[in-house]
C-alpha cells in the first residue's frame, strides 16, 4: 500500500481508495505505473531530464488461487523499472537494451525461454514482450519454437516467425514482461516536458518487470528430479559436496584435505563429517541440490581412491593428484 499525493486521475478507474489515519489518500496499486508517473513529474520538467529511469525491487501482494509452489504465491518479490523518454528512437534504445540484459539474466540463470510479443492485456500501449519459460507447472499455453528464442500465444500459428521450425504447445510460466506504453500514462495523467524548442510534448513511457521469485520457481519446475531439486551450476549454493563415508581418523582427514584442494581451486564446497549419518549426508546432498558428491570411504581406504558420483548415479574413481580434472568434467 502507499501513500500518492494526486489520486484524481485515478479516480473512476477501479482503483480502491482508502483514507488513512490522518485523512490522507491512500490506495492499493494494482501496478506501479501512476506510481512511477506521480514520481517522475518531480523529476521532469525539460528534454535535459530525460532519459530517465526508476526501478524498484520489492515484496509484492496478490489475492491470487496459491498453487503449485512458489509459482502463483499471494506474496512474492519483484523487480519493476520505467523509463522515460523524449523520442521513440531514445525509447526503442532503453527498450532493447532491456531485452537483452533480461536475456542475460535469464540465460545465466540456466532457463529454457521463448520471448513472446503479447498481447498488451489490460496494461495498454503498443508493443510487449514476455519471457515464459516452458514447464507443466506453468499457467501459459503458447507455441513454442525449439531452434530460436520465438514463442507466441496464437495457438493457430504452427511455423516459427523467425526461423522457418516447426512449433511445439506448451505451457509456460511468465518470467519478465516489458511494455512500451507510449503516451498512455502520460496523456492521462499530464506528464509533460518542454522541448528544445520551447513547445511541451507528453514523456514516452515503457516498464519492466522480472519476477523475482517466480524465476526461482522456472528454475527449480526445470532442474528437479524424485529426490528433489537439482540446481544447474548458475544456481547452486554448491559445486561439489564431500561425503565422509567411513568412521576412522584417515578418511576423516583425508574428507578434509579434499575440501581444502577444492575450495582452493575456487569451487563452493560443502564437507559433510558432522553428526548425521552416512545416508543421511547422500540424500541430505541430494535434497540441497547439489551435483556432484566426492565420497571419501571404503575405496580410499582401501585403494587410495575418491568416489566421483554425479546425480543421475554416474560413478567414476580417481587419486587425488587427478581430482580436479575430473571434477571439472563434471560439474
Ligand atoms: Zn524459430
């Protein structure tokens, strides 16, 4: 809930109006655009105000259905930015720069997306893109194209607009969304700015939005597994877990001396040697969605060799003069 100092242009829009205690507006945004345009007016006088650009990244309320997870929680975290411009071209600039750095974001993250030109919904304006990332879990259904990035909501089209492919139906999760609004806001709720010129013209608007925790939920609807989650090595607090599988000193400080080579080498590693059990530390290892296991037991003991064991159960041995490269295969 926030406080707005000019709710007037709201008014007669399905905006909810409360008062506070002191008899002041208060309202509950449905989006932040007023919002970020009330903002902007302080800030925009003169074509030398713009570009311009506001973000915020914070927890944000739904009365949705919760289901499936993380993916339709009733609170949830967001990352939402507006960018304010004097020409379409300064527009179209801010606005592709955005598409590719939620490219980046996405792609590092490790997700399988389609950006989808939507529909604009009950946002208006001209032109919006939307990341889905493909997974049952999702709530969208579009058509999606395996050899490029093209996706689209028209269930009708069967050939990739850009690439000539075939298309595949599938259910989605939305991921990021950006909107050129144009003057929609603006025209609206008077946000102007004199030209070089001295002549007014309204300030072209767009916003951006990732969000934040369902990102987290794509990740984990694609990287999972019966034993839990399975983070991709973008995501995951660990590379490599160690596994103490035997009781006696030697193994122990061997578990150790392991530890210290890999995190010297600059991966994130987790030790277990403390209380648990031996099978508790494997699925504990598993259900922390960690890759790769370096076991230290009965074969050390035995022949002086690590246990390599990735997640699909993949078993490969090692001494510890190769632990490195092999370790580097795998993860
Ligand atoms: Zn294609």
């Amino acid at each position: 809930m926030e406080e707005l100092r000019s709710l007037g242009e709201l008014r007669g829009r399905g905006v909810p109006q409360l008062e506070n205690r002191d008899g002041r507006d208060f309202t509950v945004a449905a989006t932040h655009e007023e919002a970020a345009v009330e903002l902007a007016k302080d800030r925009i006088q003169s074509y030398r105000d713009l570009d311009t650009c506001f973000y915020q990244i914070g927890r944000k309320f739904r009365d949705d259905h919760a289901r499936k997870g993380l993916i339709r929680a009733k609170e949830f975290t967001m990352m939402d930015a507006y960018s304010f411009h004097a020409s379409h071209e300064d527009l179209e600039e801010r606005y592709d720069g955005f598409l590719e750095a939620y490219r980046r974001v996405f792609d590092r993250l490790g997700l399988s997306y389609s950006v989808v030109a939507a529909d604009n919904g009950s946002m208006g304006g001209t032109d919006s893109h939307e990341f889905i990332a493909e997974s049952e879990a999702g709530s969208d259904t579009y058509m999606k194209c395996d050899s490029c990035e093209y996706g689209t909501k028209d269930l009708s089209v069967e050939v990739c607009d850009g690439c000539g492919a075939s298309l595949r139906q599938v259910d989605g999760i939305e991921i990021g969304h950006c909107f050129d609004l144009g003057t929609r806001y603006s025209e609206s709720m008077g946000l102007e700015f004199a030209r070089e010129d001295g002549g007014l013209d309204h300030v072209l608007m767009a916003s951006y939005g990732i969000g934040v925790s369902r990102v987290i939920a794509a990740v984990i609807e694609q990287n999972h597994d019966d034993r839990g989650i399975d983070w991709n090595s973008e995501v995951s607090a660990f590379d490599v877990s160690i596994v103490l599988a035997h009781h006696g000193d030697e193994a122990r400080n061997e578990a150790r001396r392991v530890h210290n080579e890999l995190e010297e080498s600059g991966l994130d590693v987790l030790l277990y040697d403390g209380q648990r059990s031996v099978g508790e530390r494997f699925a504990e290892s598993d259900l922390l969605g960690i890759g790769l296991k370096v076991v230290v037991g009965n074969t050390f003991l035995e022949d002086g060799e690590l246990e390599l064991e990735t997640r699909s159960e993949e078993t490969t041995r090692c001494s510890m003069r190769n632990l490195m490269v092999e370790v580097r295969k795998l993860i």
